[in-house]
C-alpha cells in the first residue's frame, strides 16, 4: 500500500454476539471521527457470533467505507484482536473494546500531539488521573486481586494490565501480534509481557472508566482462566517461543 494512502489510525473492534452494542458504538465512533482531521479505518473482527453481529457489521460498512468487516470463528479474544491488529494497515493501531467503557474522544489522549515517542499506550484504570465510575466494589476487589496476581507471576510494571484499551504503533503491532499465541483473555498480559522484555516504551494513560452492567465478563470463571494462561506465558517464554531470531532468552 502506497504510504499516502495508508490511514493515521487504525481501531480494531474485536465483536462476539455484539448485535445490540455495536450499532451505538460504530454511531458514536463515526460521530467522533468526523471531528477530527486525519485517516482512519475501523476493523470490526466478528468472533464466532451467533446473533446478526457481522451482517450489522456489513451493513455499516456498505454506508462507512472506512469501516472494515472480517470474521474469525474460532472463539478468543486475544485470536480475534491479532487477526484484526495484522489486518490493520495504520500507523497508530487501537484495541477497542465494543462496550466504549472509556469516552471514544480519549483516544486522543494515546496518539501525538498529546502522547508521543511510545511504542505501546495502555489504558490504566488505576492511579493519579484515573477514575471508575459506578463499578461494584466486588468487581474492582476481584481485579486488585487478579492485578496482584500477574504482578507477581508476569508483569510487576504496571497496575492495570486488562483495560480493553491499547494503542500500538505499526512497527509495535506488527513485531508483537506476529509472536502472540495467547488466544484468549490473557493475550494483554503476553503482548506487555513480550513488548517489555524486546525494550519496547510502554506508557500508562489515565483514562475514566463507566463500569458496564451488562459486561459478558465472567469474573471468577475468566480469573481462573487467566491464571492458566499466565502459566503458559511463562512455559512460552522459557522455550524460546517469543524470541527474536538472534535473541537469547533467560527464564523470568
């Protein structure tokens, strides 16, 4: 593709059974879209739906032409946000997810002029500048304790690994989703965990967060799941299997 023609900004919209949500998400992107200056396209990543998520999909994209459907039927998360993050030809690549728990407008907050010289923006929930809003204590109590978790077995960095809201530069994205074999919730952990280990710039971006009450997340059964994939991360890594070609490796 031709540079000039390549989009400034990619947002990669990973969708499972998402018939309802996506309508007023893909409203409120284009509405936010439409203020601002430069390229963009919106990668929509079907996910095994058994609801009209990608015929909703086609049917914005036939009146959008930035908006770009594709399906994945294997079920995953993390399978559906590498296949849409390869997929992406922008310069800045966003994961997005569908629910717009953070105001689509702070993504102006992860890309220049406001945010520059990083290879990977995460969202951060936790912190001076951050806020949640309306979220049960219980929830938050189970992430604290799901963060302490990955602190001490993966990543001790950062306090908010699982916020749904990354950015990525080309380079970034390309060097890390090629490498990522998490497919499911525990992909964030894997790309931070990889990015910090191949010196990538991470920063933090305090965001506000409106907890959503119909989140599909699964609290306990999701905890246990990202614990097993922790450990994989960890088995993966002391095989080699996210190395570069000339890099040595040393257990961690």
């Amino acid at each position: 593709m031709n540079t000039q023609d390549r989009p400034w900004l990619s947002i990669i919209l990973p969708a499972h059974n998402e018939e309802q949500r996506l309508p007023p998400c893909l409203d409120q992107i284009d509405a936010f879209l439409k203020t601002q200056d430069f390229t963009a396209e919106v990668i929509i990543v079907e996910n095994g739906s058994q609801d009209r998520t990608y015929e909703i999909a086609q049917e914005y994209a036939s009146r959008m032409p930035y908006i770009r459907p594709m399906t994945v039927t294997t079920r995953g998360k993390g399978l559906a946000v590498r296949a849409g993050m390869l997929a992406a030809q922008g310069d800045y690549r966003f994961m997005c997810d569908v629910d717009l728990s953070m105001p689509i407008e702070s993504i102006l907050d992860f890309l220049p002029p406001k945010l520059t010289g990083f290879d990977v923006a995460i969202a951060t929930r936790e912190g001076p500048g951050a806020k949640r809003v309306n979220e049960p204590e219980y929830r938050h109590l189970i992430g604290r304790v799901n963060n302490w978790i990955i602190k001490i077995m993966a990543v001790r960095e950062f306090e908010d690994t699982q916020c749904g809201f990354k950015m990525f530069t080309r380079a970034a994205a390309e060097d890390l989703f090629t490498v990522q074999r998490t497919t499911g919730i525990g992909f964030d952990v894997e790309l931070i965990y990889i990015a910090l280990r191949r010196k990538y710039d991470i920063r933090e971006v305090p965001i506000t967060w409106y907890a959503n009450t119909d989140s599909k997340i699964r609290v306990v059964q999701d905890s246990l799941k990202m614990l097993f994939e922790i450990l994989d991360i960890r088995r993966n890594w002391k095989k080699g299997l996210y190395a570069r070609p000339s890099d040595g490796q040393h257990s961690a």
